[in-house]
C-alpha cells in the first residue's frame, strides 16, 4: 500500500485539458433523437459485455457478515420486472416513487426499475419517524410508495388514509401478510417478465427527488435530471478513483444523495463491486467489512472517522486493511487530524471532497492526482468552475485575489445540477445570480486554486470585527488528544457583538473537569489567537447530529439562547422510531 496516490493515476483528466461536458456528455447512450435514461447507463449498458456478469452488489445483513452477491444481470432483471409491475399498475412515466427501506436488494431494484419506467425515485431514510416521513409525502405527492410490511405497519399505516394521492404502497423484503392497500411487490415481481425496454428520456427529464438534510432549516426538495448521470460516472472516476472491477463501499444511505449518487449510481456506471451493508455504524464491524470483502475504495464521512478515531487505533492495526487503494470523505469539513490519522492508522489519507444536494454531484476535491492539502476540500473537478464571490452593488463579484473568503460559487452548466426546489421557485431563483450558482457557504481560495471551507454563511461567527468560520476552531480544539468531536456556535455578547462558544466530546479515559477546560482554552488561544479562541467550552456527551451525521449547530445554538428549535425532522435520534 503506498502513502500516496497522487502520482498512480496518469490518465486523470486534469491532466486532459479537452475535458468539456458536452463530450462527456457524448459518452451516453442514445435511445434514440437524443434521449437516455439514467438507469440505463448504469444497467442495460453493461448487458452485452463482460461487467454483466461481474457481482454489482455484496449484501450483508444486520445478523451477518457473509455477502449475498447479486450480479449485473440479476440487478437488471430484478429492476426490469419492478419496472414491469409499475407499468402493470397503471403507473405512468413522470410519477413519483418513493423508497422507504432499509437498505436491502429489492430497494435497489425498485430504484432503478422506477427510474427505468420514467419515474421520479425519491429515497427517504428509513430511521425517520412518521411525521418527517408524512411530510415529505405531501410534499413530492408520490403516486407509489415502496416499504417493507415492518416499517408500513410502523410509521405508515396510521396516517395513510388521509393521502388520496397515493395509489399504490408495494412491500419490498418479503411479506408475512399484506396489511389492506398494499401489496408484496416480491411476487407480484415474480409474475412479470424480466425483459423491459428502458425508456427513453429527455436529457432534462426529472429523475430524482432528493430532500436536503436539513442542517440549516427545514429540508428543501432539490430535483435533479438524467443527464446528472454523467456526473456522477465522471466524478466517480475524478474524485473517487473508481476503476471497473474495484470493491467500493459508500457508508451513506440512499436516504441522502450521497447514498444514491455514489452509493447506487456511479459505482455501478463503472462497473464496480458496491459492497452495502444494512447494519449501521460499529467500528469492529466496519473494520471486519473492510478487511473480509477486501475493499478498494472506501467513502465515508467525518463523524464516522472521528468516531473510529475515539476508538484508538489497536481496533485499526488488528485487522488487515491491505486492499485498500483510495479513502474520500464527505459531509461536513474533514479536520486536519482525520487525514494524518489515515496515513499513519490505515496507511493513507482520506481524501475530503465537497459537494451538495444541490449540486448533485462533487464539486471540488483532493483528487487522485492532487497532492491532498489536509483541511481542505481540494479543487474543482474537470468541467467545474468555482470562485469565491462577494456581494456587491448589483450582484456578486469575483474576489480575484487569494486567501480572501467569501461565498462559494459554481459556473451553471454541469449536468447534476438541481433544476428546482420543489414547490419553491422563488427560492431557487434566490441561488442564482447570472451565469453562478450562489451555494451558501463560505470558502477561500488559496494561491495554488486549492479551496478551504470557512463555514455556512448562516453559521459564521462575528467578533469583534472577524469573521469566524466554525470549522477552524473546531479543528483547533480536535488537535487535543482527549477532545472527540466539537461543535462551535457565536453568542451575543454586548461588546464583541458575538463570541464564540464551544461544545466538546471527549475520548473514553478523559475526565471533564476544569482543569481539561483550561487545557483546551490554552491550546485554542495558542493557535488561534484570543480574539477567535473559544471564550467557552462546555462538556456534552454527544453533538445534535443529523441523520445524514453533520452536527447541527443551529440546534446548538437555539438551545443555548433559548430561541424556536425549527424543524428537527432530520435530528438523529429525534423522531425515530
Ligand atoms: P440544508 O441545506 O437542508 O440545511 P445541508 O446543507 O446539510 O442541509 P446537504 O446538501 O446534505 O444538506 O449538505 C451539503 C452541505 O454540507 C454543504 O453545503 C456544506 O455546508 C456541507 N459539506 C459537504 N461536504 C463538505 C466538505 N467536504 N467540507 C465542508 N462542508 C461540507
Ligand atoms: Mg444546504
């Protein structure tokens, strides 16, 4: 294994100035005047070659760590017959379809066999409870809800009377008895052909109805189009180093994009191995996962690092972590300390990308082919233009010079970016400015085109004259070796008009006392300096998290001065169960 990867790749596109969209774009499949299908680039697509019948997905389940292998073929069939029972249900093309499941087979059948028949699939976590789940109902008006018995039975069945709009709810993962309206889409998939003719869309055609995660408020429904495959088939090759034939586990769940545009799409479009597994986060499990289905690339998430980071690294060093070629993560800023904690526990570094709902796609990354700069989220991919904006007379203007924040702004033009929020136009127009997507974060830009993330515009503190991004001095305070995670907010304060407040976890083995306090305000105040240094630190025994596991500092901070709480549908461990 080596400690870098920065030299393995000649063939990365940074170094093919040709790239354009418009001859990415070139590369899908044409269904005839132009039009394609999502699904098909990452299914059909495969049906003539040797990647049909290469094993697209290892399951393993909550009770086991043995993998069920299903192939390309098999997932095809297995979605063409899911296409097939929607059109037998009347189901017409453009219709929205839900997914309410665990992360078992038949989800990702029912996925692309929706997509395959015209449908708009939209993913929900399953971990949600009835209330965010009804929400979202009303809101996106699906026609086909798909759900396993146990979770109908849960979170569904009381309230599903009141929503004329759904016509039909098929149960995915076996059922004992189908509860009145529904159906068990298992047999009802075993009665229908296994041959479907993938429909042809517009490249602009609605395909995916994602909800945000509701970090800053309530969740807004980005939709996003067929063309976004490309996308996601690029930046898996740019960002993530997905090469055919790789074992490549994504942690996320399909109920967040990442779950769906790299947890479904994008290794499947290049004929990887996706290994999904429907338990959820246990350090020894990961690295028993990690380890027994020799995984290649591996893209997770802060928390989870940080949390295998309090374990310490024996659980780590005990397993045999040796295929591993590529790390990313994504979500939230990756600290410093999390990148050299890979090279030196794993034996390499996590490489940080940054990308959003919106976006559909990453944006900006430590690439392959990119010395990894530790804090910072890398640089554009091929095809992506980004600059730091500030607002100015009419409208935004380009801050030229580096090392100067201001807001992050994307060139419009690349094919996974969101064509609405639904039901919201004036908010969507509200994200643009001329030719620039305005993404509501702050970065800067450094010299060398390298772009470091500051904070959320709606979570940057002022003080005294500064502007503090979160991040920094969270990074600061995890720098100390009992501190596990921290989450920081700015409250009033009549002279600095804002000063910053942190909460902090700790490792098992450290005591929260105030001498541990004095020795974190220390170690802040010395790389940071007084005037960004926490005035505060609070012990907590865990951060408000969402379920897509980015800490909610916006809940932090209404408790803290006692403000509304705002939506919390997307709190882990809110409205669960
Ligand atoms: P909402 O828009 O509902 O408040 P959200 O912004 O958290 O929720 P997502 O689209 O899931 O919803 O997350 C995108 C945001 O996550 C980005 O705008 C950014 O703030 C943060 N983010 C993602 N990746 C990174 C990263 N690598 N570094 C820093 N921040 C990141
Ligand atoms: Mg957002």
């Amino acid at each position: 294994m080596s400690g870098s990867t920065a030299q393995d790749n000649p063939n990365q596109p940074s170094r093919t100035p040709s790239f354009s969209w418009d001859r990415a774009r070139a590369q899908l499949t044409d269904l005839g005047k132009g039009r394609i299908n999502l699904a098909y680039e990452a299914l059909d697509r495969h049906m003539d070659g040797p990647t049909a019948d290469r094993t697209a997905l290892r399951f393993l389940t909550r009770d086991s760590l043995v993998a069920e292998a299903i192939s390309y073929r098999a997932l095809n069939d297995r979605a063409n017959r899911f296409a097939n029972v929607l059109a037998t249900l009347g189901v017409r093309p453009g219709e929205r379809v839900y997914g309410l499941s665990q992360r078992i087979p038949d989800l990702y059948a029912a996925f692309f066999g929706a997509i395959k028949h015209g449908c708009v699939f939209t993913p929900l976590f399953p971990a949600f409870g009835p209330e965010p789940i009804r929400q979202r109902v009303e809101i996106g008006e699906p026609a086909v809800l798909v759900t396993t018995e146990r979770l109908y039975r849960r979170k569904v069945a009381d309230w599903v009377q009141g929503v004329p709009c759904l016509r039909e709810v098929l149960l995915i993962g076996g059922v004992d008895e189908a509860p009145p309206g529904t159906r068990d889409a298992g047999t009802l998939m075993d009665e229908v052909s296994p041959d479907y003719a993938t429909r042809p869309m517009d490249a602009g055609a609605p395909v995916l109805l994602h909800f945000t995660s509701g970090t800053t408020g309530t969740p807004k429904g980005a939709l996003h189009v067929h063309e976004a495959v490309i996308t996601h088939h690029v930046t898996g090759q740019y960002a993530l180093d997905l090469r055919p034939g790789d074992v490549y586990w994504c942690t996320a769940d399909p109920g967040w994009v990442t779950g769906t545009s790299y947890g479904m799409i994008a290794p499947l479009t290049n004929g990887t191995t996706l290994v999904v597994d429907e338990a959820e986060f246990d350090a020894e499990r990961w690295y028993r996962i990690l380890q027994d289905q020799a995984v290649s690339v591996w893209y997770t998430a802060p928390t989870a690092i940080r949390m295998l980071m309090r374990q310490g690294p024996e659980l780590a060093r005990a397993h045999d972590l040796s295929a591993l070629r590529f790390l990313a993560s994504v979500g939230e800023p990756l600290n410093p300390e999390a990148v050299h904690w890979g090279r030196e526990v794993i034996g390499l570094p996590f490489h940080d990308n940054w990308w959003q709902t919106e976006t559909g796609g990453i944006m900006i990354a430590n690439r392959p082919d990119l010395a990894i700069r530790p804090g910072s989220m890398g640089q554009p991919i091929p095809g992506i233009e980004a600059a730091v904006a500030r607002q100015g007379e009419d409208g935004i203007e380009l801050i030229e010079e580096p090392d100067q924040t201001g807001e992050l702004v994307l060139k419009k033009g690349w094919p996974s970016m969101f064509r609405g929020y639904l039901h919201q136009e004036e908010r969507y127009r509200k994200c643009f400015d001329d030719d620039w997507y305005l993404t509501g974060d702050l970065a800067r830009r450094d010299a060398d085109g390298y772009f470091w993330f500051i904070g959320r515009t709606d979570d940057v503190i002022k003080s005294a004259g500064h502007l503090i991004g979160p991040f920094e001095v969270e990074s600061a305070l995890l720098e100390h070796p009992a501190v596990a995670e921290a989450g920081v907010i700015g409250v009033p304060d009549e002279v600095a008009g804002e000063t910053v407040k942190a909460f902090v976890t700790l490792k098992p083995g450290h005591t929260a006392d105030k001498a541990l306090q004095k020795s974190l305000l220390g170690l802040a105040r010395q790389r940071l300096g007084p005037a960004v240094a926490p005035r505060q630190i609070e012990f907590r025994d865990e951060l408000p998290r969402t379920r897509s596991g980015k800490i909610m500092r916006r809940l932090l901070r209404a408790r803290e001065l006692g403000l509304p709480e705002g939506d919390l549908s997307t709190l882990e461990g809110g409205s669960n169960e």
